[in-house]
C-alpha cells in the first residue's frame, strides 16, 4: 500500500484562505432555520383558515402542515449531525 | 421549493377530484328538475380537466417541464338526450302527456363518484408515499 504524505502546502493554503462572509455556516444554518419557521407560519395560516371554515380544500391544509412536519424534521436531524459532531469534537483528547 | 413538487402535483389532483365530486352531486340533486332558469329540463354536467405546470416557477412550462399537474378546464352540459316519460298528470307534461326529463342517469352518476372517490384516495396515497420516502432519506442521518 502505497502512503502518502499530507500536502501541507495545500492544507495550509486551505484555512488560511479568508472565508466568503455572505456564505459561512451559521448563515446557510440561519437561512434553512428561517425558511423552516416559514413553512411553518404557512402551516399556521391555513390551519387557522381551515378553523374559520374559510378555507374550500381541507387537503391544502394537511399538505401545509406536513410539509411544516417533514422540514422541521429535517432540521432537527440535521442539527442532531451538527451536535454529535461538536460532541465528537469536546471529546478528543488534548 | 423542488422537493415538494409532488405535493403541489398529488394537491392539484386531489382538488380535480373534489370538483368532480361537486359535479356529480349538482347531477344527484337535480336528477328530477323539470325547470331551469334557461328553460326546459335540467342538462347533466360534465367535467372537462386539462393539465397544467404547478410547480409555481415561472414559465415552468415553457421550460419544458416534463411533470404537470391537473386543473378544471370547464364544466360544460352533457350532449346526451333527454328522457321522456308518460305522466300527463305532471305540471310540465307537454300535449300528448309527455315530461322532459335531464339527461342525468342515476346509476352512471353513481359509477361516476366510486371513480371520483378512488382517484382521490389515489392522489392521497402519492402523498403518504412522498412523505414515506422522505423519512427514509432522513433516517439516512440516523
């Protein structure tokens, strides 16, 4: 088996590289959080709608709010990965 | 948002299938209407669907999306003949004692609303599919 080493150089170069302000994590988090709270309020609306008998399609308001239900899932097991990563992380020895 | 495409289609289907059922009930409810307001007996309704892009992008269609879903594209009266039937004692019954009866056929409209009814339950079951197999894809994170 052949091994190589790290090509330090390019490694360096990577962090050192300034990142993009406008597409950092926290932002790209921020961006799903608030479009999940979004679809949510969507969710609300219609259901809302769907209480003051405004509404004609009771299934518009069950697609609503299972689509609230799957992205908000999402969230969580993408923010149960980030977890158990920063947890991973606390854990190595230093 | 692209993933959810197919319940904006499986929505727009199950909205047809309402429509139609409404259709069939006007049928039901005027199965025996001798009077209307254009005069003469009460024509059958038939519904008429055309597909269309409801993905909610614009010019969708002129992308040449491929996937398309359902809406009403009219509801226009039945060419079918009326029925006539012997009942001289009836108000609307013409010289010989005969009534124009709607074109409207009890057992037909029947028929209609299983149809109506099983594609509804169709359209839902694509949605409880697309729900099953986006759970899937997260328990991927699992």
């Amino acid at each position: 088996m052949k091994i190589e080493g790290l090509a330090t150089e390019h490694f360096i170069e990577s962090i050192q590289k300034p990142r993009k302000a406008d597409s950092s994590f926290v932002d790209v988090l921020k961006d799903s959080i608030n479009k999940v709270s979004e679809i949510e309020k969507e969710a609300d609306k219609e259901a809302e709608k769907l209480a003051r008998m405004e509404t004609q399609d009771i299934h518009s308001t069950m697609i609503a709010i299972e689509k609230a239900d799957l992205t908000f899932q999402l969230m969580m097991q993408v923010r149960n990965k980030i977890l158990s990563a920063y947890e991973e992380i606390m854990r190595m020895q230093v | 948002m692209g993933m959810f495409d197919v319940l904006a289609i499986s929505s727009s289907g199950l909205k047809a299938q309402r429509n139609r059922l409404e259709v069939i009930a006007t049928n039901l409810a005027n199965v025996h209407t001798t009077r209307t307001a254009e005069g003469g007996p009460y024509k059958k309704k038939e519904i008429v669907f055309a597909s269309e892009d409801v993905s909610g992008e614009p010019f969708g269609s002129l992308l040449k999306k491929k996937t398309e879903g359902v809406r009403v594209e009219a509801i226009e009266e039945s060419r079918k003949p009326f029925e006539r039937v012997f009942d001289p004692g009836h108000p609307d019954a013409d010289k010989e004692g005969y009534v124009t009866l709607p074109n409207v056929n009890v057992m037909e409209e029947m028929v209609d609303m299983i149809s109506a009814t099983r594609s509804y339950e169709a359209n839902t079951n694509v949605i409880s599919a697309t729900k099953h197999m986006f759970m899937k894809a997260l328990e991927i994170l699992k």
